[in-house]
C-alpha cells in the first residue's frame, strides 16, 4: 500500500492506534498465572470497542484473535490455556483490520523476574528494530533496513530468523514488497514516499537459524530450544524519519 490520500492517511493511523492500544493493555496484563487465552481475550473485548477485527482470522481462518507466542515460539503462536510462569518470554502480534484498514505490530515482554539473557535478548530486537527504521526512508534501497538489522544483531551476538521477514501491509495483511531482516545485494529499489511497510525483526539465542512448525500446523518455533524475540512496527516511508503508525 502507498498512502496517496488523507482517506488512507487517516484510515491507517486510526490502525496503528488499535493496534498500539492492545499491545498496551496486553503488555500490561502479563503475569504470572495468566493465560494466553486470556491475553487473546483481551485483545477481542479492545478490537469490539474500536469496531475492529482479527485480520489473520479475517484472511486465513486464524483461530485467534492476536498470536501469542512464548519461550522458543518466534511467531503465529496460538494462544494456549497454559498458565504463563515466572521468566517465561512472550511475543505478542497484533494484527487488527480497521475499517478496511490493516496495521500489524509486535512486541516481547518477559515475565518478571527477567533472566538476564532473556533482557540482553529483547533489548537487542529492539535496538536492531531501531536500526532499521532508521534506514527505511524515501530514496534509500530496500535492502538498506535488513542491513542494519542484521548488523545489529549480529553485533549483539544473537542468531537472525532469515526464513522470517516483513512485509509491505495495508488494506491486506501481507503486500509488496518483502522485507528481510538480513541484507540482500538484489534489493536496490529505492523506498517511496507514502510505502506502508512493517520491519519485524525477529531474533533468537540459540544457534540455528532454521525454524520449524508445530503440530497445530500455525506456531513457529526455532529448531534448537533457543528463546525468540519478535518486535514489530508499521510505518509510513517519509524522506526523513518514517512515520510509526503503531506507536
């Protein structure tokens, strides 16, 4: 999607605000003994007060209303009954539609008390989230902002997910143009002004960089036991800094 209207300007930045807000009182309601059940329920009463819904329920029969993915779950989990515990790491990924509107964010919040390799693990997705906003601007090639996730992460000392990537989005979950999270020479086309694309870098303390898909035939999860992290947001491209429509 290209934002070429104040229709669609509006339309996204009312998105992005559903989004944040449910990421905000998710966040907010992980502790010990609750759910991920109970999360996703949470995220259904606050889509219903925006008159928004699942947008991966919507367009691929998603039996969730966010993904809740945890430990060495990277993304898609389903949202289980199980009681979450203390030092548990929890990737929540929210993906409203608004109107017709779609916005998609991402964040990983550990379960106090944090471990210190769970911290040093979700301060380096986003420190290389950071990063790659900062290169995605009107002029610069694509594959400027999977260089500089991967720089970072690799900086840190922890394992890039390739096979895992953002992706333009907007009026459909998943649009042009793919977004990798590492640098890929062939990816030269300059962004434009007004592209709507979600960066999501997503992470891992373990070795492989390979990932694998659980029975449910939705979670992801890393192939070696490793701890995943998964940031994300939806921006606007600007000729200077994007605007982050899920902020």
């Amino acid at each position: 999607m290209t934002i070429t209207t104040q229709h669609e300007l509006d339309g996204m930045t009312l998105a992005g605000q559903v989004v944040a807000r449910t990421l905000d009182a998710l966040r907010a309601a992980v502790e010990p003994g609750v759910t991920p059940a109970e999360l996703d329920a949470l995220a259904g009463q606050v889509f219903a007060g925006f008159g928004a819904f699942s947008a991966p329920r919507a367009e691929y029969g998603a039996p969730v209303n966010v993904f809740i993915s945890v430990n060495d779950d990277i993304v898609h989990g389903l949202p289980t009954h199980r009681p979450l515990q203390a030092g548990d790491v929890v990737c929540i990924d929210v993906t409203p539609n608004v109107g017709g509107f779609v916005a998609d964010a991402a964040i990983t919040v550990a379960v106090p008390p944090v471990s210190p390799t769970a911290a040093r693990l979700i301060e380096a997705a986003e420190a290389a989230l950071a990063r790659g906003l900062n290169a995605a601007r009107a002029g610069q090639p694509l594959n400027g902002i999977g260089r500089a996730i991967q720089t970072e992460v690799q900086r840190r000392g922890f394992t890039l997910l390739p096979e895992l990537q953002g992706h333009g989005v907007g009026r459909a979950i998943h649009e042009k143009p793919d977004v990798p999270n590492y640098y890929r020479p062939a990816l030269r086309k300059p962004l434009h002004e007004g592209l709507v694309i979600a960066v999501e870098p997503m992470i891992s303390t373990g070795r492989s960089p390979r990932v694998r898909t659980r029975r449910d035939g939705w979670t992801l999860a890393t192939t070696d036991g490793g701890l995943a992290a998964h940031v994300e947001h939806t921006i606007m491209i600007t000729k200077g800094k994007p605007v982050i429509l899920t902020a």
